[in-house]
C-alpha cells in the first residue's frame, strides 16, 4: 500500500506520435459485446440506483467526481482523513463494492450535495469503471482504454498513465473519448497517447522511457503495464491495474531484455490494438493462447468478501 501511495506522488510531482480514427467500423456483434456487463462493472443489485442519473455526458461525468476525488486531488482534505484512506483503489475493485462504500458515507447513493470526506478517493480507473457501468445500464457500447494521458505534458514534463473510456456515438457512429476523472468528453487522441503508441515509438527508439509514469512504475514497465491493461479492457476483462500479469511481477528496466518471441508476441499486440475492432478476434485468441499476457490468478470472490473497507463494522 505504501508503494502505491508513494508512486501515486509521483504523478503529483511530474503532475508525438497519436492515432488518427480508427480504420474499421465495429460490427454490431463487436458493439453488443461492448454493452454487457463484466464482473467488474456489474451493478447486480444496484442497477436500479442508475435509473435517475443525467442523461448528458458532460452532467453525468460531473456528477461522478462529486462521488470519487483521485488520490492526487486530494489537497487539504488529505490532513483530515486517516491514512488508510488517503488510497481506496483496492477496497472497491468492482461497481458494486464502490456503491456499497458510496452507501455507507452516505444513504443518498448519488447524489451531487456528498460532502468530500463522504467520497470514495479512487483513481482515473475506478471513474471509468462506474461511467462504463453506468452506460452499458442504459445499452450504450463503451470500453474503458488505458494510455497516456498528455493533459498536464507542457507543464510537468511527462506523460502519465491513465484510463479513459470510449462511447459509441450512434448517431455519428464513431468512438468517442470520454475522461470522467478529469471531466473530459469528446476529445482529441492529440491529448491522449494510446498504449500501441506508446509501446510502438519505444520499441523504435522514438520514445524517451523517463516521460512515461504509471501508477506502480515508470519506463519501459509501465509502457508494457498500460499495454497489457489496455488489452485486458478491450477484450472486455476490466481487471483491477494492480493484479498484472505474471511478466510483469519483476521490475522491467529495459523491454529489449524480454525473450525474443514475447516481444514479438507483443509487437503484435500492439499493432492489433491500433484497431480493435478489426482486430478483436485475433487480440482474443493472443490472449486467450499466452498465459504471460493475463493477469495474475487470484482467488477474486475469496479476496473480495473478506476485504477490509474503511470505516466498514
């Protein structure tokens, strides 16, 4: 936990290439399975606490930051919170446990008046987590994408990994990128660097790794993390950023000391990623045929029911 909250200062201190539309339009199949519900962003029982919610993008993402603060906006409210709760990401890894601790602040579930210290301090994750819930409730296609995020770039030197979500504009039928964390929606890839990107412009010597932060690492580890992240959540398994995969359980200094045919496994996930939706089928069965690409196994239901919530009886 330690190790978290400190790499998350990080961001606070540091706090090209960029991809044009995607080449193919998504099938309706890819669509579909774009609007149903992981075991991560199920609301289960609390499907019906969406109902109510804006309509508008813009209102709805305003309204999720007034239930989530990320860990670096945390200010002043940081000397008035015990410690335990300067970092909740691994208390609400799924919708329906962040509604519970919502619930348990305060009864009102969403509501815009949720004082500060009643908000679940989470990161850009967990906001994209609840907006693709949310959404998918209401059968819009959305997937959450993790990147670099060139937001704060000119002023703090770096590009630092962050997780955003792509809505299915129907009626102009097209991607769009929607950031509720920081309230951004419909914007430009000139803001936002892709993880395929990212690992491209690194493997041909076009990226400086010291430009490149992520929650648990920074180089070349956490442009391999936000590939694989990346992946994860295009393929529709939105696991928790922490549980990685097993290739990256040891620090990576230099991607180039990885074994010739994982790198080339992963230059073709990276390539396959710069278009999902053509290439869905064959980032599934990459993922599906090399176990280093998925995270690490947990027993998830066991962890899940006996986590320790702040301030939970």
């Amino acid at each position: 936990m330690k190790r978290l909250v400190c790499l998350f200062g990080m961001i606070i201190l540091f706090s090209c290439t960029n991809d044009a539309a995607y080449k193919s339009m998504p099938s309706e199949k890819i669509l579909s399975h774009y609007k149903q519900f992981s075991r991560y962003t199920d609301p289960g029982k609390y499907a019906h606490m969406f109902k109510d919610l804006p309509e508008s993008l813009p209102k709805l993402c305003s309204l999720i930051k007034r239930q989530l603060i990320h860990p670096v906006d945390l200010g002043e409210l940081r000397k008035s919170l015990p410690e335990e709760r300067h970092f909740e990401d691994p208390y609400y890894p799924t919708v329906q446990a962040m509604v519970e601790g919502l619930l348990h602040y305060d009864q009102r579930g969403f509501t815009p008046e949720r004082r500060p210290e009643d908000r679940l301090i989470v990161a850009c994750y967990n906001h994209a987590l609840l907006l693709t819930s949310i959404l998918r409730q209401r059968g819009i296609p959305v997937r959450i994408r993790a990147g670099f995020a060139r937001y704060f770039e000119k002023k703090a030197g770096v590009r630092f990994g962050h997780a955003i979500c792509e809505v299915w504009d129907k009626k102009e039928k097209r991607w769009m990128l929607v950031d509720p964390d920081r309230q951004f929606v419909d914007f430009s890839w000139n803001r936002f660097e892709s993880s395929a990107s990212a690992w491209e412009r690194l493997r041909a010597g076009k990226a400086d790794p010291e430009r490149y932060v992520a929650s648990l690492s920074k180089g070349d580890h956490a442009i391999l993390h936000i590939l694989l992240l990346d992946l994860a959540c295009v393929l529709g398994e939105e696991r928790p950023y922490w549980q990685e995969p097993p290739i990256l359980r040891h620090e990576i200094s230099d991607v180039k000391n990885i074994d010739s045919e994982r790198l080339q496994i992963l230059d073709q996930v990276a390539e396959l990623l710069s278009d999902p939706d053509a290439n869905f089928s064959q980032l599934s069965l990459l993922y599906d045929k090399h176990r280093f690409l998925q995270k690490t196994e947990l027993d998830f239901d066991t962890w899940f029911n006996e986590r320790q919530v702040p301030g939970k009886k």
